[in-house]
C-alpha cells in the first residue's frame, strides 16, 4: 500500500487524539487541493509541528512531504523514517538545490509543506520570513496556502519540559491560497506574513483557554511569552553558545 508508513503514523496520531482528549478544532481544508501541487506555509512554534501541519492535508486526502536538512536523512533511525514518509532532503547550504528538489515536488503534483521561519519561534508569534515559500510557489506555478496551527507547543518546545498529560486543545486554520508571481519576493513574502499573523491570531482567540500571564500564550495576548524580540535576542545567543562548544570540541 502507497505511503503506509504515513497511514500508519496519522492511524496513531489520532488514537493519541482520542485516548489523551487532544481536541482539534480545525477549519479552513477546503483551500488544500484535492489533486495537483501545492505548497503549505506552516507557522513553527514546536516539536510536534509535522503531526499538526500534516493533519489538514489529510483530511483532504493528501500526504504533505515537508522539507528536511540532509543531516535528519543520514540519521541511521530518522533517516529510513523520513525516506518512507517521502519527505525532501535538502542541503542548508545550497539553497538553490533546495529550491529545484522542492519545485520539482510541486510539478510533479506533491503538497510540499514549508517552515518559513526556519526555526521554531520563542514568543508564539509569526518571525521574519525566509522568501523560500513563494519562490517555490511561483517557479512551480502552484497555490501557496498558509497553515497556522496552536496548542502543540504546550506539550513539546523550546525551552520548556515535555508535558503529555491529557487534554490539551489544538486549533488550526488554512487560509486561502495565495498564487505569487514571484516578480516582487519582498512584497509576496510580506503579504505572506500578514496572512500567517491573520490567522495564528485566529487560532489563539479561538483556544479555549485562556489563561492571562501563561508561558504558552504570546504577550500580544496577555501571555508571559517573550516578545518577538526577545526572543530573537534568546536565539541569537543560544546560536553563539552552540558555535562557542564546536568551537571548543574542535581544539
């Protein structure tokens, strides 16, 4: 049977649903197409986020084959996982190859899902976007959909111990295609943003709790989340700590 592997994988993910009261509130699949390319643009703020940024398409019948580095691939364990869920190898470093593997997805009738902020995001809220996404779009001539998705990062993210116990929400929302032309990466990525920010905006006034100064809800809604700055602040020195340690393995 095509894609077992994936078939297997959401089978579990929605037994987990069921026996820990995970409660998806999910709106919007009518945008994904039920044949033919496309790319998802999905928002990233935890570990979890492939369970909920492939669920939308497979409510649609589609399997999304999300972008991973090369290194996840030549993992002895992580490495056969994701050949069989078909997802793309890329190569940080060379990212017009990125750009061709994906592209070619696209063309050849794939939903590719994309993480345009790279990295998960410390405040919950939408970071600066990589221009990836849309140039994929454009050059595939496909629909670019954003995805937002909250909830997921209460059980697993950054900086934060794991937490599985039960009854934890999830909301997510697929906006309208958009179809950039690529003749303006500035703008189309730009406008890309405000949708994203649209519509987490949606997910978190829609999450049924609400909890004023919780570490998971972002400031702009009461939360104790750090702002998109300081969290930008956070990152940028974690990055200097990780290239400090190579450093120092190295010697």
């Amino acid at each position: 049977m095509a894609d077992l592997l994936y078939r297997l994988t959401f089978a579990a993910a929605k037994t987990w649903f069921t026996l820990g009261k995970v409660e998806i509130d999910l709106q919007g699949t009518e945008h994904i197409p039920t044949s033919g390319g496309a790319v998802l643009a999905v928002n990233h703020n935890s570990h979890l986020d492939f369970i909920a940024a492939g669920y939308p398409g497979e409510r649609r019948g589609r399997f999304t084959r999300f972008m991973a580095k090369r290194e996840v691939f030549d993992h002895p364990v992580g490495g056969p996982v994701m050949r069989g869920f078909k997802h793309l190898s890329v190569d940080r470093s060379q990212g017009a190859e990125a750009l061709r593997v994906a592209t070619a997805a696209c063309r050849s009738g794939e939903v590719v899902g994309i993480y345009p902020e790279a990295t998960i995001s410390r405040s919950f809220q939408i970071k600066e976007l990589k221009s990836g996404a849309v140039r994929i779009a454009a050059d595939a001539g496909v629909p670019l959909i954003p995805v937002t998705h909250f909830g997921m990062h209460r059980i697993q993210t950054k900086g934060h111990p794991r937490d599985f116990s039960r009854g934890k929400p999830v909301v997510m929302r697929v906006g309208e295609p958009m179809y950039p032309t690529g003749e303006d990466l500035v703008a189309e990525t730009a406008e890309l943003h405000r949708r994203l920010s649209d519509l987490l905006d949606e997910c978190v006034r829609a999450f049924p709790l609400q909890e004023p100064d919780a570490w998971w809800l972002p400031e702009t809604h009461g939360g104790s989340a750090p702002s998109l700055e300081e969290a930008e602040r956070i990152d940028r020195e974690e990055k200097r700590e990780r290239a400090r340690r190579k450093a120092a393995k190295r010697r």
